[in-house]
C-alpha cells in the first residue's frame, strides 16, 4: 500500500489530494445491457458486478464505439474514431477477410501513461493484430499476458483456427483451464506484484466471455438450471456464463481490497458492444444487439468506482464513448492529452460536477465482409436526441427521434426537415474522413 492510500483508509487524507491513481479498465465481452441483475435481469446474479454499479458511478448511456469488437478496442486505447486509426472492422486471423489494421505510427494509451511513470499491462483479449508492429508490447503495454487473436472456438483449448495465440509477452504458452478463470489468475497475480511498488499502474483486463462459444464450466451451468426452473437450455448457458464472469471480477475486486491497492484505484467496467440475441443476450428494452446500429448494438453497462473521489450510488445521463476513457484517464493521471484525439474528457464528471460533455455529433462505424457484408459498412449518427442509422448497407437511411421514439420504433425518416439535411451533411464528412484512412497492411 502507498502511503497516501494508507492515509485515505485513515480518513487523514481526501481522496481528492493523494494524487494520481491506478487504473484498471474491466472490458467484458459481447455483454448485453440488461445482462446484469443491477440492470434489470431477473434469471441471473452478478453480485460482484452489480457492487461496483452500487459503489460507483452508473452510465446510463454508455456507449460503445462500434456494435463489434476490435473497432470499439482500437477507440479506447487510441481515443480516436476507430476507422481513423485504420480499424473499421473486425481484424481477423485471414486476410481475406479482416478489415482493419491499426496504424503503428499512433501512440496509444500505454504509451504517454509510460511516459509519465505507470506500468503498463495487458490480460486477456486483445484482437488488434498479429503483425510484430502491432503486437501489444510494441505498443506500449510493458507486460502481456493473455490472447493476440479474436475469438476462441473452445475456452479451454484457447484455440482459433487450430492456432495458439496464448502469449506471456513473446512466449507462446499453453495454459489450463476455463479462459475466464485463466485470465482472473493473471490479473489476480499482476495485482499481488504490484504491492510495494511506488509507481502507478495501468491494468487492461479483457475478458472474452461472455463471447461465442456459450461455453460455461459445467457446475456453473448446474446451478442455474437448478435455480431457474423452466429456463430455455441456449439462456442457461448464458447466465452460467455471465454470472462466471461475475465471480472473476469479484476475485479480482478483492485482489485489490487484499494488497491494499483498491483505495488508490479507480476501475471502469464496461462492454465492447452489446449483447448477442440470437445466443439469448439481453439488451433491456433497446432494440437490436450485436452487430446493430440500433441502441441495443451500442448502448452499453458502463460504471467507474474510484474510492473518495466518485460518490457512490450515482447515476449520470452524460453520453459518453468508450474513446472518452483516454483522455479521461490522462486526466486522472495528470497527463496532458494531446491534440487530435476525437474522444472528450469528463474527470470533473466523475468527480461529481455536472455533465461536462457538451452535447455533440457523435458517429458510429462498421465496414466488414462475408457474405452479409462484401465488404461495406453501415453507420449511425447521433445528435442529441436524433438518429441516423444504416443497419445495412443494403438497405437506407433511418432517421429517429430518440426522445419520443427510445426503442426506435418509428422511422421518421419521410419528415426530412433541415436538421435531417445537416445531419446528413455531417455523417458524410465524417465517412469521408475514415475513406482517407488505409486499413489494409501495405508491402
């Protein structure tokens, strides 16, 4: 334990004054927005998760960057719009179809936090590149230990595509076990290490479940369908997922309580997109899940506990980007955020002033393949309380007004007044900014 910890647990310091914290960013994987009991599910547990929400400040519109994975990650850790920094789509194992490949020549999160004395670290899912360039140590992470690629076919073989992509920094390794409990004991044993040190850290834990495959340990699985009678068997294997997942996090909440590391901290938990219907996620009331523009696809669970400094059991209507973490973490860390960065900061927020972010045009991008796709990409554009969404690219625009139509039921679009025109304008802008950006590997 540093010593201003010990003397915030005295109460002989504020939590304000101690200076600059830890930071640990908790993304799940694919979790749906009414996939937490503290959101409304009433088939599942997430006490440790939902302790957060409650010791923590709830985003009730928390955004994640793109309905899919690898966009959303290359947001936050470059606090940009991910097809500027060359990651439109889902960077995967074959070239043929993975669209992306984020540009090297952009520092990333780690890197100014290195810069101003953190150690940087890495566990779990990474899944933005396997180039050499763009593997994490080279970008900035001091330590990795977790998975190079997408998604894992078994979370116990940790395979894809008959290839490992298990790594402790540039080692290949093999380990044992459920992924989520692999990557809770990395995260446990990185917390342990820290005790003593005099630098801050900042931790990025990635989790891939609940992701595809449905693949719960066993006893987890028995115990809900014991406890949820009449529960669909696909359900099941969702909540013995999810309330999996909440028992890592609550490993590693109390790793953080046990080396006294958890008063100097400040955790952010959220989603990389929304929860996966045809699977059994739940996304509340929205519409859409994963892979959609609707709000189902985007809108996200999303909270940040940091102990004497953000009041407990708020709530906050500010919309914010998972790109809005960067520069809010360099804030926290007292680092200057540099010029170009699309995401905005709102430290004062979490410290419990009102809603700093002013009300601006945000968008939403997707370009991806198969044969769903062929390579185009589908879009969505908010202003206030207005929607542009192209759900396909083969299929038009929508246009909804949020505040009276929430579920986006009502396509209003055939009253196409002047705010729809410069909403249109502006979305075009915007898709000709990323047009400029190469998201393929040149020679």
């Amino acid at each position: 334990m540093r010593l201003p910890a010990l003397l915030l647990a005295l109460g002989l310091l504020s939590g304000e004054a101690w200076g600059v914290p830890n930071l640990l960013f908790l993304l799940v994987d694919d979790l749906g927005n009414g996939d937490l009991s503290c959101q409304g599910a009433e088939d599942l547990r997430t006490p440790h998760i939902d302790a957060l929400f409650a010791k923590g400040l709830r985003f009730d519109r928390g955004y994640a960057n793109c309905p899919v994975c690898s966009p959303t990650r290359a947001a936050f850790l470059s606090g940009r719009y991910q097809e500027l920094v060359g990651v439109p789509g889902v960077i995967r194992t074959h070239g043929e179809d993975s669209w992306g490949y984020l540009n090297p020549e952009v520092d990333l999160l780690p890197v100014p936090l290195k810069k101003a004395g953190y150690a940087t670290a890495l566990i779990g899912k990474w899944h933005l590149g396997l180039e050499p360039e763009n593997h994490p140590n080279a970008r900035g992470f001091d330590h990795f230990h977790g998975f190079l690629g997408d998604m894992m076919e078994d979370y116990y073989k940790h395979r894809r595509h008959g290839n490992n992509y298990m790594r402790k920094d540039a080692e290949v390794i093999t380990p044992e076990g459920h992924a989520t409990d692999v990557f809770t004991d990395w995260a446990v044993e990185y917390l342990r290490g820290r005790v003593g040190k005099e630098e801050p850290f900042f931790l990025y834990l990635a989790y891939n479940a609940p992701h595809t495959p449905i693949q719960p340990p066993a006893d987890w699985l028995a115990k809900v369908v014991e406890r949820e009678e009449g529960i669909d068997p696909n359900r099941a294997k969702l909540v013995a997922l999810i309330e999996h997942l909440d028992a890592g996090v609550g490993r590693v909440m109390a790793a953080l309580e046990e080396t006294g590391l958890a008063g100097e901290t400040l955790v952010v938990f959220t989603s990389d997109n929304g929860g996966q219907l045809d699977v059994g996620g739940r996304n509340g009331a929205l519409r859409g899940g994963k892979q959609d523009m609707y709000e189902g696809g985007l809108r996200v669970p999303t909270c940040a506990v940091w102990p004497g400094v953000i009041e407990g059991g708020r709530r906050s209507e500010q919309r914010t980007l998972t790109m809005d973490w960067f520069p809010t973490f360099l804030q926290a860390a007292g680092v200057e955020v540099p010029a170009g960065i699309d995401g905005v900061g709102f430290l004062s927020h979490l410290k419990g002033g009102e809603a700093v972010i002013a009300e601006r045009d945000v968008f939403f991008t997707r370009r991806e393949g198969n044969q769903r796709y062929m390579g185009e990409s589908t879009w969505a554009m908010l202003r206030g309380n207005r929607k542009l969404v192209k759900n396909s690219p083969f299929e038009g625009w929508e246009y909804y007004d949020l505040s009276a139509d929430p579920l986006e039921e009502h396509d209003v679009a055939g009253k196409r007044g002047r705010e729809y025109e410069e909403m249109v304008a502006a979305m075009r802008r915007q898709i000709q900014r990323g047009g400029a950006v190469r998201w393929q590997k040149g020679e």
